[in-house]
C-alpha cells in the first residue's frame, strides 16, 4: 500500500472541488485515490505514463483516470516517491 504526498496545486484542485459543491466528482475521485493507494495498475483506473510533461527532477509521471466516458472527465497526475512506499500526486484536473 502506498501513503500520498500532495503538492500545493493538487490541495488547492481538490479545495476547490469542495468550495464548488462537487460533492460527486469528489466522491469518484476519492474512490480512484483509494484505488490508487493499492494498486496504482488497477485495471479501473487505465493509468498510463504522461508523455507530455516530467517533474522538475525528471521523474516520469503517470496519469490515472478518476471517471471515464464522462465530459471533461478528471484525471490524477502523480509519479513514484519521494520516498519508498510513496506517491506524489501532482495534479487532479479536467481532462480537455
């Protein structure tokens, strides 16, 4: 099982959620976390590495689905670390 780090920008992402009442968008994000925490290649959440950007210290990020076939459907933006055991979850966003 892993434990989370959140950066400033994923607290913030999720603060936001809740001043917004998305009280069901953070709901399935919560499940997809819960996923993620045992196993992050669970088949529900279709993660894939991110090609499109690496962290400031070239760590590869990874992307997992918190809702799929949804409109604008959210996704998590994480990578492996800082430590063993430990996942850093980047960003919780919109996917475009």
């Amino acid at each position: 099982m892993y434990q989370f780090k959140y950066t400033k920008e994923a607290e913030q992402n999720l603060r936001d959620l809740k001043k917004q009442g998305q009280l069901k968008k953070l709901k399935k994000i919560k499940e997809a976390l819960d996923k993620l925490k045992e196993n992050p290649r669970h088949p529900g959440l279709h993660t894939h590495k991110n090609e499109s950007f690496k962290t400031d210290n070239n760590e590869d990020v990874f992307q997992s689905y918190a809702e799929n076939h949804t409109p604008s459907a959210y996704r998590i933006f994480w990578y492996y670390g800082p430590d063993k055991n430990f996942i850093t979850i980047v960003t919780i966003t919109q996917h475009p």
